[in-house]
C-alpha cells in the first residue's frame, strides 16, 4: 500500500526513515500507484517513494500526492465522458 504521509520521515543525517509499520530503514525508490472508480482502473508507475525494503509499504510527498490525484480524477472524468459520448453514439 502506498500512503502520502504528513509526518516527517526522513532522517535528516541519511535522508530516510524508519518504516512507520516494520521500523526497517526506509530506501528511496519508485512504486506505483492504482486507481479505480466507476469500474475504470489504471496504474500510474514510476512515482518516487520512500519504500520499506522488508513489508513494501511506500510513502510519497505529500507535496506530490496532490498532483497525481488531481491528474487521476481529471482523467477519470475524461474517460466517463468518452464512455458516455461513445454510448450515446450506438
């Protein structure tokens, strides 16, 4: 699971955290994140992370989660229309 976290996880001296769930260091990496709503699902891969390498769970800036949910709901919005559009047309 991904989680956009107000809490400070960074350790000023590395740059990482310990995992809020297991307490392993935490690594920068990537994840991916899933979207679904309506029946409609996509992924969204290679968004930066702070990952737990011992129970995966990833965190992203909070400063970046906004953006990315703003683009998946635009998205989302765009595809329900273009479903509705093509409907309308058969």
């Amino acid at each position: 699971m991904i989680y956009a976290d107000t809490r400070e996880l960074a350790d000023e001296s590395t740059g990482h955290g310990q995992c809020p769930n297991c307490e392993e260091e935490m690594v920068h990496s990537t994840s991916a994140l899933q979207f679904a709503r309506q029946g409609i699902a996509f992924n969204l891969a290679g968004v930066p992370a702070e990952v737990c390498p011992e129970c995966g769970e990833a965190y992203i800036d909070p400063r970046l989660a906004r953006p990315l949910w703003d683009c998946a709901m635009s998205a989302f919005q765009e595809i329900i229309s273009l479903k509705a559009r093509a409907s309308a047309t058969l």
